[in-house]
C-alpha cells in the first residue's frame, strides 16, 4: 500500500486494510492538512455505537475488554439490526503523551484477539491534534466508522477530568472499579459517577465486594431520582465470570437509548465537541498574536491607560 492520500486511505480502510486504519488514526493523532482531510471524509459516515470503559488504574479494564470482545463478536448484533462482525478498540491513558508500558500491556491482555482479523486494537497519544485527546478520540471513533465498524470500545486509563470527559463521550459508559474501600470514592470525586451506566465491581473474588456495592448503591441514593439507575454488577474478568451480564446490560442500556434517548444524547455531545473545536480554534489563532506587533501595541497602549484588557482582546480578534 503507498497511497498517503486519506480518500484512497478511507476506501482502503473501508474493504478492509488495517494498514489504511492505522494509518487515518496517525493522522487523527498528528494534526495538520492530513487530518482535516481524514476528519471530512470521517464524519460523513454515522458513528459506530460507543462503549466507553473506564476506571482506576489496574482495575482489570484491559481484562475486561478483551472478555467482551469474545461476546460482542459471538452475539454479532444488539437486536439483529445493528449487526457487527468486527470490534475496535482504542486504548487511551491520558497520562502518558506517548505509548507508555501502561498501553503495551494492554496490548498483551488482549493478545487472545491480536491475530483475529475481526478485531482492531489501537493505543491512541495526541502529538499535534487541536484539541488533545479529548477530540481525538470522537475523531478516532469516526474513523472506525468510516472504516464499516459498527462497534467500538473505548478504553480510558484514570479518574481525572479528561477521563471524565472521554468517557462521556461513550453511547454506554462502564466504570470498572475493585472491591475494597476507595475506588467508588474516587469514582465519585471525580464525576465518574454522574456518566456511569453501568458500574462494574471487578476482582469480585477478593473480599469487599459488599461493601463496596453498598457505598456505590449510597452514592446513587444521594443522587436522586434517574431515568436509568446505573447497574450494579460483579464480574471476575481473569476467569470470565459476570461477562455474559456486563454484555446484556450493555444492550439493556442501549435498548434504553431507543425511542430518540441515543439522539438526542449525541446532540448534546455532537454540540459539546463543537464547542471545543471552536475554542481551540480561537486559541490557536490567538497563540499565534503572542509577540506579534498588534500585541504589542495593545500593550503599550493598556500600560498607557488608553484601553483595558477587554476592549484590548476584542481589538486583536477582530483584527487578527
Ligand atoms: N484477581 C483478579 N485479578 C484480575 C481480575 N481482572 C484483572 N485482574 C488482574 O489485574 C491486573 C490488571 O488488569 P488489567 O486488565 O491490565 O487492568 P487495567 O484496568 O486495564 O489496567 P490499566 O490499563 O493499567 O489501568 C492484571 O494482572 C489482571 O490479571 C479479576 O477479576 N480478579
Ligand atoms: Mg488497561
């Protein structure tokens, strides 16, 4: 394969080369003229169904994924009208800007699937792209769809606000966490429990499960009345006990979606990523003012007392 071109790439990408796919996820990364032009091609295709996994490190999510791969491919559709016959998987760890040891071992603890032609697994960095991981990410789920998959698992690494972010970014979100005293808390601190659907007491043949599902059940109690109450379940991803579970519970959810929920969901995503792009647009340009002349002189002038800042940023914007 030599074409460089995204076009050619996508139609590659599309009859299936994962050398093409890889390539267009590059460009998502990289930023630039190259992934303009895969974005274009990108969105005008609809988006795969989006399962994000997230948690606390180590938590077993890597594990996890790898079990529900297994099933989401036996099972082949949510309902028969939504039919995949291929996964993707992105492996996202906000914390490391480039593919770390975290991300190569989630590349072994999925290594039951790494020859399977039906499967794609990708560890995704930002090294250039606008608006960082949490818009490369909605891209590289585009991109999939581009590329015909009509399912993609999304796993993030963390409990910070680009976790929280990326996962919300997900048609179903389950936060995985381990029984024992903390990971609810610190799921919760960090809003993970606001964008859980599906919560996921992993390693539930260590002591503590009850516990933990307790303070989890206290926690949604005082979060007041929900359309859909997230799910509680346990699962034990080393031995695959719990999988079958997690996967009716993700096609419970998405049948819950139904009836214009998963729209109007992505309305309001679809509208938050706008939001980003237009302000990192807007940063972009004005990074670009820093040591121009025009700012300096706005300078000088505000160190004169003849503007204020306000009226100073309005005269550079509209005078770039
Ligand atoms: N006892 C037990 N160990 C588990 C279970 N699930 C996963 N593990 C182990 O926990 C460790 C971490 O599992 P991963 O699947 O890599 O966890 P992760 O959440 O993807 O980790 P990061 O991506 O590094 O955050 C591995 O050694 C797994 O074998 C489980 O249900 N029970
Ligand atoms: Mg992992």
């Amino acid at each position: 394969m030599t074409s460089r071109e995204p076009a050619a790439l996508v139609e590659l990408a599309r009859q299936g080369s994962r050398t093409a796919l890889a390539r267009l996820l590059t460009y998502v990364e990289s930023g630039g003229a190259a992934h303009r032009a895969t974005a274009a091609l990108a969105y005008q295709v609809s988006s795969p169904y989006v399962v994000g996994i997230t948690g606390p490190p180590g938590g077993g999510k890597s594990t996890l994924t790898d079990q529900l791969i297994s099933v989401a491919l036996a099972h082949g559709s949510f309902d028969g009208s939504d039919a995949f016959d291929q996964v993707g998987i992105l492996c996202i760890d906000p914390s490391s800007p480039f593919t770390g040891g975290a991300i190569l071992g989630d590349r072994i603890r999925m290594q039951g699937h790494a020859t399977n032609e039906h499967v794609f697994i990708r560890s995704m960095a930002t090294r250039g792209h606008l608006g960082g991981l949490s818009l490369a990410v909605p891209d590289a789920v585009r991109v999939l769809g581009a590329a015909n998959f009509r399912l993609a698992l999304v796993e993030t690494v963390g409990v910070g606000q680009m976790e929280v972010d990326i996962a919300s970014a997900a048609d179903t979100t389950v936060v995985v966490m381990n029984p024992g005293w903390g990971d609810a808390m610190q799921a919760n601190k960090a809003g993970l429990l606001e964008v859980a659907d599906i919560f996921v007491i992993n390693k539930a043949d260590r002591p503590g499960v009850r516990e933990t599902r307790r303070d989890l059940d206290q926690m949604l109690d005082l979060g007041g009345e929900h359309e859909w109450r997230p799910v509680i379940l346990e699962t034990v991803a080393t031995n695959g006990t719990g999988i079958d579970e997690l996967w009716e519970a993700v096609v419970a959810h998405r049948r819950f979606l139904e009836d214009g929920r998963l729209e109007q969901r992505r309305r309001a995503r679809t509208r938050a990523v706008l939001d980003e792009v237009l302000s990192a647009t807007v940063r972009a340009r004005v990074t670009g003012l820093d040591h121009g002349a025009a700012f300096d002189a706005q300078v000088e002038a505000l160190l004169a007392g003849t503007t204020d800042p306000y009226r100073a940023a309005d005269a550079l914007l509209s005078n770039p």
